[in-house]
C-alpha cells in the first residue's frame, strides 16, 4: 500500500501539483477508496487540460476546414483547358494561385475536370465538391444551370461562375466588362484595314458575347466609320473547322481584318489566316485574338489581342475565398478600372503600329475616367456617340 501511494507522490511531484501532493501525502492517513476518487478526478481534470492545449495546434487554416489546408478546383466547359482562350486562361490562373500558396496540383491543392459535353458539368462539379474542395469554379456561362443546381445542393462548398449570375448564397458571380477590350479591337481594326473591310466573328450567341461584338463596332464607328464589318456566329465554341470556313468567306470577300470572340472555333481564324499569309506573304492579312494573348497564334498574322483576364479574376477570388473574403451571393465585375480586360501589344509588323498605340492609349484613358461608356449591347450602340 505505501507502494501505490509513493508511485502516486511521484507522479504528481512531477506534473508540479504540489497542492495536490499534500493532499496525498495527508491521504495515506484516510481511506483507500477516498485516496483513489480524488487520483480520477486529478486525471480527469489534467486529461482536460491536455485536450484544450491539443486544440490550439488543430486551428482551421483560413477559407478551409479545420486541419487542412484551402484546395481549389475548376470545371471546364466544353472547349477543354488547352483551348488556347477562355479556358486556358482560367487553368493558367488557377496555377499561379497554387503556386504562390505553395499548392500542388491534385486532390487538397488546385486541380481541373475536363468537360467533354455540357452533360459532364453537374458530374464534375459534384466530384469537386465531394473530394472536398473549399472552392470550385464553373468557366463560361454555360455552366450557369449547372452551378446553380449543385450549389443549392453542396451549401458546405464555395462556388464561382464565370460570365453568369447565379443567385446563391455560396456562389460568387464573376463578370466582365467586354465590350471595353472589344471597343479597343475595334479601334486597333479600323486603323489597320486597306480595304476598310473587316469582320467580327462570334461563338454562340449570348450577352457576353454580345458585350465583345457591340464594343467592336463602337471602336470601329468611333475610328473610321465608313468601315465595312461582316459578323457571323459559328454556333459553337470548339469548331475550329467551322470558324476557318466563315473566315475563308470573309477573306475572300474583301476583309482583311477579322476578330474573334469564338473560343476554341476561333484556332480556326488563325489557321486560315496564316496559310494565306503564306501564300500570298505580302498581302496584308489580319486576326484579332481573344481573351488571352493568342499572339502565339500567328506571329505574322495576329495583329493584338482583345484580353480578357480570366487568370486575374480567377487568382482574385481564390485568394478572397482563402482570406474569408469570398464575395458569396454577390457579382464581381472587371473591366478596365480593374485591369480585367484590354488590348495586348500590338504586333511590330503592323504598318502604323505607333498611331494604334496612341488611339488605344487616348481611349483606354477615356473609358477609365468615365468620359465614354462603351454601349454593352447592340441596342445601346444605335444610340452611342463617341463625341
């Protein structure tokens, strides 16, 4: 007995409860069973307190469930990640924030789905969700049905949609400001065209794609009116095929000129524009790119590129999700002010490179400052007046 009650002294003598070994040491005079209800109720007490410590090493990493880190994913629409546009600059976006927050690409970092039809979006977005995924982006307005769907299903998930408005407390609506890099285009168009015949070629139609082709012909009407512009929808955004052919067309009628607001269908504006600048090498043959800088495209052909910084949005609203700042149930808009859209460098080769610098400078300056708004509509260009 004085054994288990020397071993008992020891073990708090050590754990310094030195009230409570002079309670012991007064207890090996009282009885046995006292002696061992107050041992329990000192390892309850010190078991407690040993959790509460552990806790303060487990805090929730911020934007992300408690003992992990933030992961986000992205569902593609159709055009797939390498489109050479929309989605390509989302999957580079979404990189550079897992880079910088020293992410790997994989389930617990950042990753993507693929989708191969518009059937896959409800499915991928789910497995994003599912693998546990603090944040989960759905790229083009096509997935706005999708978003929606799944977000009122998966409340514990943050989700984001590009180029839609999905009303959900958990999903963050991210838009743009189109027809301002459209407007730009338009300009760099209107002072490169020989023949004052140029073309605007779009993917589906819808209001996004409208912001692009409204901003184009204001640039165009603000440049040089007189100027001719054909526009013909393609009806899709992955038929290469199908955006050579219109191209073919509005080449060979006369424009020299054509810019794209087409997605993947738009690799095919660049196809054919740079087999006929090889062929006919001095002949004065452009493309205009979209969202990205798609210069990569055609170094002999494509004369800029109307941007459209999906990557910035994408890498904002990440790092907004993962300070606790993600802007659920509310639309966030990018437009020049905010460095979402614009023109990329226009190609050295164009013959009056320095006066389209200048214009687009001067306009750029005007938009910002609010002297112009650029018509975001085809109803609103009847009535747009640069002056």
């Amino acid at each position: 007995m004085n054994l288990f009650f020397e071993v008992i002294c020891l073990f708090l003598y050590i754990t310094n409860h030195t009230k409570l070994f002079r309670g012991y040491i007064y207890l090996k005079k009282r009885k046995m069973g006292i002696a061992i209800s107050l041992l329990l109720a000192a390892g309850t007490l010190l078991g407690a307190c040993g959790k509460a410590n552990d806790n303060k090493g487990n805090e929730a990493t911020k934007g992300g469930e408690k003992g992990k880190a933030f992961s986000v994913g992205m569902v593609t629409d159709i055009g797939g990640v390498d489109d050479k546009s929309f989605n390509q600059s989302s999957w580079e976006g979404l990189q550079k924030f897992g880079k910088e927050n020293g992410l790997k690409k994989g389930k617990g970092g950042y990753d993507y789905l693929q989708s191969t039809s518009d059937a896959d979006y409800v499915t991928n977005l789910n497995t994003l969700s599912r693998q546990g995924y603090d944040l989960v982006f759905g790229i083009g307005f096509l997935m706005q049905g999708a978003v929606d769907e799944v977000a009122k299903q998966q409340k514990d998930t943050k989700f984001a949609i590009i180029d839609s408005e999905v009303k959900e407390p958990n999903v963050a609506s991210v838009l743009f400001k189109e027809q301002e890099a459209g407007f730009l285009a338009g300009v760099a168009a209107a002072l490169t065209t020989k023949s004052d015949h140029i073309g605007f070629i779009g993917g589906m139609e819808n209001a996004v794609i409208e912001r692009f082709q409204a901003g184009y012909l204001a640039g165009v009407k603000a440049t040089k009116p007189s100027v001719k512009v054909d526009v013909q929808y393609a009806g899709a955004f992955d038929k290469s095929e199908a955006g050579q052919s219109i191209a073919s067309k509005m080449y060979s009628t006369g424009a020299d000129v054509i810019f794209h607001a087409a997605g993947g269908t738009g690799n095919g504006l660049f196809k054919e524009a740079t087999d006929r600048k090889a062929k006919e090498p001095s002949k004065g043959i452009w493309a205009i790119g979209v969202d990205r800088d798609q210069s990569d495209m055609g170094p002999d052909v494509v004369l800029t590129s109307a941007l459209k910084r999906v990557d910035v949005a994408v890498q904002d609203t990440a790092k907004k999700a993962q300070n606790g700042d993600f802007p659920g149930g509310q639309n966030i808009l990018y437009g020049l002010a905010e460095d979402g859209v614009g023109l990329s460098p226009i190609n050295a080769k164009a013959a009056n490179k320095d006066a389209i610098d200048k214009a687009v400078s001067d306009w750029t300056d005007k938009i910002k400052s609010g002297s112009l708004k650029v018509p975001g509509t085809l109803d609103e260009l009847k009535t747009f007046s640069p002056k």
